[in-house]
C-alpha cells in the first residue's frame, strides 16, 4: 500500500491531526501513519482528535502504548478550543473527518451533523488561518454532494452540479458537505490556506465498525452472524465499491496536492446492484465460514430509509488519475473477502 502512494517522505518529522480520528477512515489512516516507520520515516506527531461517543476503541488503547508520537484528545470539533490539544496547534497536515457519515445515524442526530461539517470545519479554518506550519488541510466531503446523478453523468465527474434536495431526511448531510466545499473554497481563494477537497465513493473495509449500517457493514454483520442477509429495497440500486486500502493512498494524495482542488475518491470498476454486492458478500461468507444464509428482500422499519436514495453512484476518476496518478486494483471480491477476514480476526490488525 506505501507504494501506492508515492513518496512518503514529506512525512518525515511532521505533525498530522486527524479529527474523528477514531471512525473507519481514522482506524486505517493511522495504521498507515504510524507504519511509515517501516519504511524509514517518522512522524513528530500524529494527534487523534475526536468525541468517542461510542467510547474509545481498543486499537487506539494499543496504539497509545506501542507508539510514543500518537497523542489522543478528546474533543468536540463544533465546541471545543483546539489550542488545548497539545501539538494540534503546530500542525503540518490536517485531515477533517470528523462528522457522521452513516445515513441511519445522521439522520437520527442532524444537527450534530450540520454543526462538525460547517461550524466545526469553520473554526479549523480560522484557527489554522494564522498558521506559520500548515502544509495542507484536507475536508472530506462525499460522494452524496452529487446526489442523485442524471443517466448521463454516470460516471460522475467532479464538474457535475448536483441534484440535491436541500429539505429531507439526508438533507443535513448532502447539504452540509456541500456548503463545507463552499468554505474550503472561501479560505483557500480569500486567505491562501493550503486547503483540498476530496469526495470518498462508498470506501468500506477494516475499520467499519458492523454496527455501522451502512451496506458493506450491514451484509458483513448478517454473514459473520449467520443470518439471512436482508435488502431494504428492490435490490436495483447500484454503486461502485472502494477498499479502504485503494482509498487511503488517494486520500493522501489529495492531501499533499499542491493546489486547491477537489477530487473523486473511489473505485470506477464493477458498478455493482444491491443485490450483486449480496451475492458476493454471500459467496465470500460460504468460503470463509460456511455460511448458508439466503438473501431476503424486505420492507425497512424506518419510513424514510430509502428518501433520497440516490439510484446509482460511479465516479469518474479521470482527473484523480491524470493529476494525482491515482491507480485503485482491489475489486470488490477481494475487498469483501478481506474485510470478512478481518472481522474475524480479533487478534489485531491486517492491512
């Protein structure tokens, strides 16, 4: 996976903050981060920032102990004064995550989701504003800024406008994200801060909790518990589907870029139904467990699960791949089947 990335070395002796640092892309972000030293580069610091609402994770808890430039903070990104958290003032690299990005759960806790991806995002830019050390502050945006693509901007390139309700279920994220982008643009034309912008397309793997509930967790959950697997829908809905370890070297990529831009972030190979993910989520589950689950279909309990779904989501990676030589192989068989592995694997971590 370093290769894939390129050049670590402007890594070297530098401070990374990640806030939400204790969610899915944080748990693989910082394997990645703390593993350079395996390739000769350090890190001074790389500063886990994040509100542990689900408590903290043992990883991070091993983490502490094994490695001696991980600070960890607890800190609320939309309330808290980040001129507390130890070396988080003299940041090199930034990454903001910090925000729920599960349907199930930010459509149950809107506000809070408005508030970590415009307030919260907001503060981190005027704070870093008078930075003499920033080399770069990267926002994670999303996919769902396109919402609901027309037949022909499939796959979606980053100049496409978006089809998006601004009122809805999902409104306080897609919205949200999209004014984050507003901001970013802002800061970066109006003040010159080193700010990019990158939209993940549905990356899962290590990481992703399976009480998550999102798809990829949702079908791992079913198989690792012997259960039917359950689809909340027709089974039509298609996406494309990203390993969290094809995603993090773009990730970096974008971070370090030289340039204010925005950029897809994913996989633009086997545009996959519901329904297709399933079987192979199935077909893993037999070989790795036995598993003899059947694929159901039913009707969600929650009326509006399905508002605003978006029918399709592909990316078009043209430009990650012309500027950044972004280059993603994993398909999503082979992510599936890590991602079962891992799973079961509680002794530790595999990348």
């Amino acid at each position: 996976m370093f290769d894939k990335f390129g050049s670590t070395a402007q890594f070297q002796d530098r401070t990374v903050v990640l806030t939400g640092g204790a969610g899915f892309l944080g748990f693989y972000l910082t394997q990645f981060l703390l593993g350079l030293k395996s390739q000769g580069i350090r890190l001074r610091k790389l500063v886990l920032l994040d509100r542990f609402l689900f408590g903290e994770p043992e990883w991070i808890m091993t983490a502490r102990n094994e490695h001696a430039e991980l600070e960890v903070h607890t800190y609320d990104v939309a309330n808290d004064d980040l001129g507390s958290c130890g070396s988080a003032a003299s940041a090199d690299y930034v990454l903001h995550m910090a925000s729920i990005a599960s349907p199930t759960y930010y459509r149950q806790h809107p506000l809070e989701t408005i508030k970590a991806n415009v307030y919260g995002l907001e503060r981190l830019l005027n704070y870093y504003k008078q930075s003499d050390t920033l080399r770069g502050l990267l926002f994670f945006s999303s996919s769902e800024v396109y919402g609901s693509p027309s037949a022909d901007a499939i796959p979606t390139p980053e100049t496409y406008l978006g089809h998006v309700p601004c009122t809805g279920p999902r409104a306080c994220y897609d919205e949200s994200k999209r004014l984050g982008e507003t901001l970013c643009y802002v800061y970066a034309t109006s003040f010159g801060l080193p700010v990019r912008i990158v939209r993940p397309f549905n990356v899962f793997g290590p990481g992703m909790r399976p009480e998550d509930r999102r798809l990829p967790a949702d079908f791992a959950r079913n198989v690792l518990q012997g259960e039917d697997i359950v689809i909340y829908s027709d089974g039509r809905p298609s996406r494309t589907f990203c390993y969290i370890a094809d995603a993090i070297p773009g990730i970096l990529k974008v971070l370090t870029h030289s340039a204010f831009d925005t950029f897809n972030i994913g996989m633009d190979a086997e545009e996959l139904s519901v329904a297709g993910l399933a079987s192979i989520y199935a077909e893993a589950g037999k070989e790795l467990t036995g598993y003899r689950g059947v694929i159901r279909m039913e009707q969600a309990a929650d009326r509006d699960y399905l508002t605003d779904n978006p029918q399709r989501r592909c990316p078009d990676l043209t430009k990650a791949r012309k500027v950044l030589s972004y280059a993603p192989d994993i398909s999503v068989h082979d992510g599936v089947r890590r991602y079962l592995s891992f799973l079961q694997d509680a002794a530790g971590v595999r990348l």
